[in-house]
C-alpha cells in the first residue's frame, strides 16, 4: 500500500479568528461581507458566520492587542465581488489589480485587523 492509501479522509480546516467582540464580528461579517450568521455561545466568548463555499468561520474574544490573522478567498468572479463589497462598505485596504505574481486581487480588512484577501488567477 503506499502513502495515500493508508491516510483517511479530513475535512477542510475551519479558521478562529481573534477579535475584541464577537457579536459586533459577527454583525460586521454579516451586514458589511455578506455572511449568514451561524451561532454565538452564551457568554459571547466563541461564535461563526458562512457564506457559501467560505465557512463557518468561528470569532474567538481576545483582549487586544492581538496578532490579526490573513486568509486567502478565491473568487470565481473577482470583479463582481470586489464592486459588491466596495458597494456594501467593507474597508478595502487594497484596491483591485493584478500582482506582479499574477493573480487579480483586492483586500478587505475587518473591524478587528484581520485581513483577507480574494483572488483569482
């Protein structure tokens, strides 16, 4: 048997994501980004949002100053994602282009520092 036989199958990781209230995260997400949201824990300390194919992607409460954390979203349609989330607010710290890497990308940068960043090749 080699290698890829013997390995089972897992899931795609589910990213945690710092931030300094999870509820107002998760508002952001869902008002500004689109999310649907998921769940919220009593006591506010852990909660998720989804949206498609991206998700869930659980809010942890930290005490600021905490390291932001960066992903990478692939967009199927780069520009009408970008004119949608230009058109709902969210805070593009990184204007469309393409990269010298190649890639079409933008940036969005959430309440909390967290940075993603949608592509297509």
């Amino acid at each position: 048997m080699d290698t890829k036989e013997k390995m089972s199958a897992i899931g795609r990781p589910v990213p945690e994501l710092p931030v300094a209230d999870v509820e107002r995260a998760q508002q952001h997400y869902r008002d500004t980004l689109g999310f649907d949201i998921g769940w919220l824990y009593p006591g506010k300390e852990i909660g998720a949002v989804s949206r498609g194919d991206v998700g869930p992607i659980f809010f942890r409460k930290r005490k600021p100053p905490f390291e932001p954390a960066i992903h990478w979203v692939f967009a199927e349609d780069i520009d009408a994602t970008y004119q949608e989330l230009k058109s709902s607010g969210a805070n593009i710290v990184d204007p469309l282009e393409t990269k010298p890497w190649g890639l079409r990308q933008f940036t969005v940068q959430d309440l909390d520092g967290n940075l993603f960043y949608f592509h297509h090749d």
